[in-house]
C-alpha cells in the first residue's frame, strides 16, 4: 500500500479518511471496518498491513484494522439546493487549520472541495460532486472531513483518531452527491461524531461513525 502525496490531509502526511479507506481494502471482506490511526499516515511510503496492523517499513505502527458487527450512524439527508446554500457558510474558506486538504481544502483545486457549512440544527452539509476517479477510498475520504467540521473551530484543529464506515455504493463519476455530518458528544480532547453520504436519488452510500482527537 501506499498514500500518493495528493491525497494529503495536514501537510506531509494523509487524509485520515482515504488513508482509512486504503488500509480497508486491503483488509478485505465484506463487512463494515474500523480503522484507528496510531500516527499521521506517512505519504509515499510502502506499507503492509499484517494481522490487523498497518506498518511502515521500520516496523512502526501507523495503523490497526478490525472488522465490526455493523455502522449504525445515519445522519439525515438535506436536498442539493440545502446542501449549497450550507457549503457558502463553510468556515474553512476565513480559517483552515489544512488549507491544502484533499478533501476540504479551499487551496486545493484538484481536490474532493467538499466544503460542510452548518445547518440551523448543528448539523453539516456540503454538496460532493464524484470525481472521474473513484474507488471506496474515495467514499471514505467524503464520510471524514463533513464530521470534523462539527467540531472544529478557530483556534480549535482536530484529528481524525478512529473512523468505522460502511459503503453500500459508488456514486457514478459526476453524480452531484450531498454529504451530512452530526456531532454526537464531547469528552475532554474526543469527539464523537457521525457522517453520511447520498446519491443524486437520495440513496445512502455510505455512513461512518468516527472519533476527533483535539490538537
């Protein structure tokens, strides 16, 4: 396995998201997967991933990779025409803590630019048009950032630490998708939060439950 440097997350290492979507596929099977990340996945650098355990080739563990009974972690949909509107209010555009993000950064032009503004209710939303490319990395890399965005703030950058996600479907590449995160829970450094993805009809696509570490 290896992270290609574009589909970074922090600057020298890769979004938590489609890093988790790789170590997924390379686990296999058919169920739901968690995966936890021990350190910032590393860029193009080989990878193995062993008995449950993603290691870099000092040994190092970078991640572990289980499989779980089932993601029960569906956030509402909003329509396309809701989902735009949020996405002006998308806070990253004033502040980002990882402009060049490949799924949220507003530097990245050859990004995801999906983009979570909040809705009245707390929740996030942003439109996601698939890109020409898209595998089930590309899912995982959609259901990661639009839950960060329920809890990051300025002054306040959080981590992708654990994210568990279940993937029914591809969208077909240029299908207009809407994605939606909720916040569960804070405590101390962790937070709890929920993500989903919805085709052009409204069908789930996929959902993820996942942990943010506080910086």
């Amino acid at each position: 396995m290896r992270i290609e440097s574009r589909y970074n997350g922090p600057t020298g290492s890769g979004n938590g998201g489609w890093s988790a979507g790789v170590f997924a596929a390379e686990a296999g099977g058919t169920g739901p997967v968690e995966v936890t990340l021990r350190r910032p996945p590393p860029l193009e650098t080989e990878l193995s991933l062993v008995d449950g355990e993603v290691r870099d080739p000092a040994g190092d563990l970078v991640a572990e990779v289980r499989p779980v009974d089932a993601v029960d972690a569906v956030v509402p949909p909003v329509d396309l025409e809701t989902a735009v509107a949020a996405a002006t209010r998308y806070p990253g555009l004033v502040e980002h803590p990882f402009p060049g993000c490949y799924v949220c950064g507003p530097q990245r032009a050859d990004g995801l630019r999906i983009f979570p503004g909040r809705l009245a209710d707390g929740r996030t939303a942003a439109p996601f048009r698939a890109p020409e490319q898209i595998s089930e990395a590309t899912v995982w890399a959609a259901l990661d950032c639009p839950g960060g965005w329920t809890v990051l703030a300025p002054g306040r950058p959080y981590l992708l630490g654990r994210i568990a996600a279940v993937v029914a479907a591809l969208p077909a590449p240029g299908d207009e998708c809407v994605v939606t995160g909720a916040l569960l829970g804070v405590d101390g450094r962790k937070a709890a939060v929920h993500t989903s993805l919805y085709g052009p009809d409204g069908a789930l696509l996929g959902a993820a439950r996942a942990t943010w570490i506080a910086r």
